[in-house]
C-alpha cells in the first residue's frame, strides 16, 4: 500500500501535468487542462462516468494521428462533447 493521497489536489495539478508531459515527451503547452476536464465532466454525466477516461484518451489518439496540435485535441473534444450531449437526448426521442 502507499502513502500517497488518493486524490490529487486541485493545486498540484498544474505541476502533475508539467511533470506527465515531460515524462511522456509532450510540449505542455499542447495540453489544455480545462477543456480536457470539461471533456470529462461532460462524458461522465451525458454517458457514464467510466466513459470520462476513455473518452479523453480517444480524445488524445484522434488528436495525435491529426497532428498532435492544441487544435486537434480541440477538434477531437468538441466531436466526443457533442456526441455525449446527444447521447442521453437521442434515447428520450425514442
């Protein structure tokens, strides 16, 4: 077991962020904290929480193959945020 916190602070999230990028080899700057937390909180109550994840990663590998530029990861979040939006929509038209 750890001693770690399981939760990591709202505070250290800029420093975890520069610490993941530079570990993976990623220009940090690529990286929009917000829009990939709204991404998040967007999948997890249009979908399932279990969602949120796998929906940034795919998020992140669309934006990769398309260039790997803050914009493709803009574009790739906008696609995944409407499809979740209309997610729940397109059941209640039924």
């Amino acid at each position: 077991m750890t001693d770690k916190p399981q939760h990591l602070p709202v505070e250290a999230l800029e420093e975890w962020t520069t610490a993941a990028c530079t570990a993976l080899g990623i220009d940090r700057e690529s990286v929009d904290i917000a829009l990939l937390l709204d991404l998040a909180r967007d999948v997890a109550h249009g979908v399932a929480r279990p969602a949120a994840p796998l929906s940034a990663y795919l998020a992140g590998l669309a934006a990769g193959r398309a260039g790997g530029r803050r914009e493709d990861t803009a574009a790739a979040v906008a696609t995944i945020t409407e499809l979740a939006v209309s997610w729940r929509a397109d059941e209640q038209d039924s």
